[in-house]
C-alpha cells in the first residue's frame, strides 16, 4: 500500500504577520526553514519516490527539504497552487475584519462555502 504524506510549507513572515498570502510568492523566513529541515529529517528514512510541489516558493524550498535527502527531483503542479483571496491578498487579517467583516466572518466560519 501507498503511503501518502502532505506537508504544509513552512512558516514565512506573512504567515507570522496574519497575512493573506494566497498567490503571492512569498518564501520560508528562517523559522520556517528550520522547520522544513526538521521535516526533511523526520522523512530521510521513508522510502519516497515522488514528491510533488506547488509552484509557489515556500512550498518549493519546502519541498526540496524533503527530497534532496532522498535525490529526488520536486516535480512541480500549478493544481497544487493556494488559492486566490484576490482584494485580501497582501492584508492582514486584522485589517480585512475591518473592510469586509462580513465575507471575513463568513470565510472564517464556512471556508468551503466562499
């Protein structure tokens, strides 16, 4: 049986900061690369023989902590990509619950349905 792993990217300073990061290209800070890493070395041992990456920087840098120990290629996949909060992205959340409380609030409680 396969074995699937999904590895969210690691942290970058939007992330910290409560920004919408989206579709923006925004890569690991250095707390998220220390985090990768540790991911990278929890999975050196794991028999990979595949592993698939968003585009976007931080997953890639992300993506390469995991396969670069196994000589692996990221093969790269745009149906992976974050998807768009189009006007939010670049805000930070604090901000957004100020000019669209309610599409915020809705978002919040129902990501699914927006």
């Amino acid at each position: 049986m396969a074995k699937i792993y999904l590895i969210r990217h690691g942290q970058t300073g939007w992330n910290k900061g409560e920004v919408f990061r989206g579709r923006k290209d925004i890569p690991l800070d250095e707390t998220g690369f220390a985090q990768v890493k540790a991911a990278g070395l929890k999975l050196k041992n794991e028999p990979l023989t595949q592993v698939w990456s968003s585009p976007l920087i931080r997953a890639v840098q992300t993506a390469h902590a995991v396969a670069d120990p196994h000589k692996l290629e990221v093969r790269l996949n745009e149906e992976l990509i974050d998807f768009n909060f189009g006007k939010w992205e670049g805000k930070t959340l604090k901000s957004v619950g100020k000019s669209d409380p309610e599409n915020l609030s809705a978002w919040l409680n129902e990501p699914t349905r927006r």
